[in-house]
C-alpha cells in the first residue's frame, strides 16, 4: 500500500478541502453511490465538506484521511452525535477511496483505523449501510461487519437507477471479532 497511515484530522484545511472534494468527486464520476448525484459540481463537493470539517470542529463527527503523493486518496467518517439514548454508538459513513488507490488495502484500513478512533471516542457499536453486493459490502463482510438486512429500492445510484441498500452493524465490545486477511 503506497497511501499513508490512515490518521484523524481535528481540524480540517482549505487545502484539505479541495482534496477531499477531488475525491468525492472521483469516487461519483466512477459510480458510487454516496448521496450525490452527477453531475457533481466542485461547488457543491466543497460545501458538503465545509460542512463536514465545522461538524469536525464540533467533535460531532470524527474525520479520518490517508495520503499519497497526489494527496488526499482515502477517507472515512464516525458521526459521533448521536441521540441521548445511544451515547456508546457511532455511524461509519462516507468511505472513499480514489480510483488510483484501490484494491492496495486502503479500505480496511481505513476500516480498521475508523474502529480504533470509535474505541477512543468511547464508541462500541457502528452502524452503516452499504449499496447491496457492491465492493463496499463485500469489504465490511470480509472485516466481519453483520449483515442487518436489506432495503430494496432505498437509493439511486449517481446516473439515477435504483439500488437495494444492505444495512450492517458491528458489535466493539463483542469478542471474537473477525479481521482482514491483508492485516495479518
Ligand atoms: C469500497 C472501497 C472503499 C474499497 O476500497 P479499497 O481500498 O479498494 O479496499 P481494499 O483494497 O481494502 O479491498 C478491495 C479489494 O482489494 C483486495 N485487496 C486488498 N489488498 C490487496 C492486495 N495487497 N493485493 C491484492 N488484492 C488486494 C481485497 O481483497 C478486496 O477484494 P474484493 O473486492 O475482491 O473483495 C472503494 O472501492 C471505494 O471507495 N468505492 C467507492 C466509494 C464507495 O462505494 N464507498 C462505500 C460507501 S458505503
């Protein structure tokens, strides 16, 4: 894997901005389905993190990134703000790795590092949702997130087509967890 160390960020900079909005951006062009529709303007790329990095500096959402020599190739969120009756869950959301960096082990470490930051955040059970049977959700299996169940129709993939979404837990304080083959 030539991207660094998966790290958190506490602050999040302009120059981190047009980054992870070149990656958003990448991932969208190449099919992802993760809430925006194309064509995805830069504009609005950059507003979502705008958003992101002012939920980071509330500590409402952990944000954590991996470079390479182009910048910004992977990232992952926790959205730690939750209601008031679930203090020790978090949600994953927002894995992205750029088309030049895949298929090198970026993704579960992202994975991996997003648990150790839920861990410190005090957060043992994650929740996401993943388009059904795409390379997302064979990744979350593989690191042994538990499949909840499907909701078909639940969303439209970036050039407008309906896709079933698969929703996923995965239980921190449960022993047993089962790793990634490309960790050991
Ligand atoms: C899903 C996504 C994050 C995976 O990222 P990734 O960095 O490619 O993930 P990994 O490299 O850990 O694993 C991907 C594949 O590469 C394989 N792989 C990992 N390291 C490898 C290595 N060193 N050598 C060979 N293969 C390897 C894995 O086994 C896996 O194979 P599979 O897809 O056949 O199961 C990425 O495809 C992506 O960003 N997609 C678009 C955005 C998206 O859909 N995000 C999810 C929202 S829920």
């Amino acid at each position: 894997m030539t991207a660094s160390h998966p790290h958190r960020l506490h602050t999040v900079t302009r120059e981190q901005i047009e980054q992870l909005a070149d990656l958003l951006i990448d991932c969208v062009e190449g099919g992802a389905s993760v809430s925006f529709m194309l064509p995805l303007s830069r504009e609005r790329a950059i507003a979502f993190w705008d958003q992101v990095a002012r939920g980071v500096a509330a500590n409402h959402r952990a944000l954590l990134i991996a470079e390479d020599a182009h910048g910004i190739c992977g990232t992952v969120q926790l959205i730690l703000d939750q209601p008031d009756n679930q203090p020790h869950r978090a949600d994953l959301a927002k894995m992205l790795v750029h088309r030049r960096a895949r298929r090198q082990g970026l993704g579960a470490a992202l994975m991996r590092a997003a648990e150790q930051v839920a861990r410190e955040c005090g957060k043992t059970l994650l929740v996401l949702d993943a388009v059904t049977d795409g390379d997302a959700a064979r990744l979350y299996e593989r690191l042994g997130w538990v499949r909840v169940g499907v909701i078909p129709r639940y969303a439209l993939m970036p050039r407008g087509e309906p896709c079933a979404t698969t929703y996923y837990y995965r239980d921190l304080a449960a022993d047993g967890a089962v790793g990634d083959e490309h960790a050991r």
